[in-house]
C-alpha cells in the first residue's frame, strides 16, 4: 500500500499565498514597463527592459542591442540562446513580437533623442530615411529568416511595420547604410522576481499538492 501524503492546510494555504504573491509581483513588473535607452553621443546603441508581449501566455522584459555585421560574425552562425533557453515562446513569435516592441517603445522620440524621426540616430543606420532592424529567428543552410522591424523618418505610422523576410547569414550589414541586426538577450532585473519558468513549476507544483490532499 502507497504511504498517503498528509499536507495541512496551513501549509497549504502559505504555499497558495507564496504562489499567488509571486504571480502578482511578476504582472506588476511588467505592467506598462518603459525601457531604458541605451545612448552613446546621441546615437541609439540599444535598451534595457524592453516589455515583449507573446499572444497571451507570456510577457517579459529583454535588452537588445543594434549591431552592424553579418549573422555569421555577430551570432557565430548560431542562433541567440534565449530561443533554446525557453519552452514558453517559439522563435517565430518572439521575432515578431521583439520587432514591434522595437517600434511601439524603443524606436521613439524624447528626452533622450530623436529616434523616430531620425532613424540615422540608430546605431549601424545612417540613412536619412530608413533603418531595418532584423531579428534573426531560424537559419536553414545559406537561408536566414528574420523579422525586420521598418523605422521611418515618415510622420505617418503606416509607413512604420514588421516584415518577414529571408536572407544570407554572410550578409555583411556593414555595407548598407540602413540595415542593421537586433541583439536580443534576457533582461537582468534587480528585484527578486521568479522568472515565468519558475512560476510555471510553482504552479504545476501546487496543483499537485492540492491532488495530493484530495486523495489524502
């Protein structure tokens, strides 16, 4: 016969409450986040808490940095480890979503500069029209596919989108004036916040232990 497994309410209940506070702490952080625009001589290098929005079932904060080169060179023909790191989001979708959260909140005019006007105060864009920033999500041979994420000096926001498109991974974006590669990596915050895996087993982990006393 199986040993049953005892767990007290109250245990229970502080277990729920870690839970539950753990949840809140993670939306309220991303909540209407604004990221932090990393500014060298009035050039736009990159930012620091970027909120990325997935459909509905995940939301987190993420640094880029826009760097000129070839996808070989800059990525070590690789693609970025954050796409293997998570089970929470495919590379497509991050793609897309990174690529708009640059138009809606880094791509931006403010105290810090003239970005959204300017797009030649994009580091690796000196186009007075056009900067093209890719995020690279799959690679297949010679073929790389990226999410370009279009800002314009255009007043209109029509005229600002993400597009889909393929390339080659030795495509040196040094030789052109308005194209340039996003660097994603995972934000490092301050405050002690569980990452979404974390809450992913904390929650697996509660509704085991409240089957675990319904059986008890």
């Amino acid at each position: 016969m199986k040993p049953k497994i005892h767990i007290s309410s109250h245990w229970f209940r502080r277990l729920a409450s870690l839970l539950l506070g753990s949840v809140a702490l993670w939306n309220v952080q991303f909540a209407g986040a604004t990221p932090t625009l990393q500014v060298t001589g009035g050039i736009l290098m990159g930012a620091t808490g970027v909120e990325i929005k997935i459909g509905t079932t995940f939301t987190g904060l993420f640094d880029v940095a826009f760097v000129d080169g070839s996808f070989n060179s800059i990525f070590g023909g690789a693609l970025p480890t954050i796409y293997s790191s998570s089970s929470l989001f495919t590379p497509i979708a991050f793609a897309g979503s990174a690529s708009q959260a640059l138009l809606d909140s880094v791509f931006v005019d403010g105290s810090s500069g003239a970005f959204d006007t300017h797009p030649e105060n994009i580091n690796g864009c000196t186009s007075l029209s056009d900067c093209y920033a890719s995020t690279p999500y799959a690679i297949n041979g010679t073929n790389l596919y990226i999410v370009r994420a279009r800002n314009t000096s255009a007043t209109t926001s029509s005229t600002e989108k993400i597009d889909y498109r393929t390339t080659a991974p030795t495509t040196d974006y040094a030789n052109f004036n308005d194209s340039v590669y996003a660097v994603w990596s995972a934000h490092v915050s301050s405050s002690a916040v569980p990452e979404p895996a974390t809450l992913a087993l904390l929650t697996l982990g509660l509704a085991g232990l409240g089957a675990a006393r319904r059986k008890a």
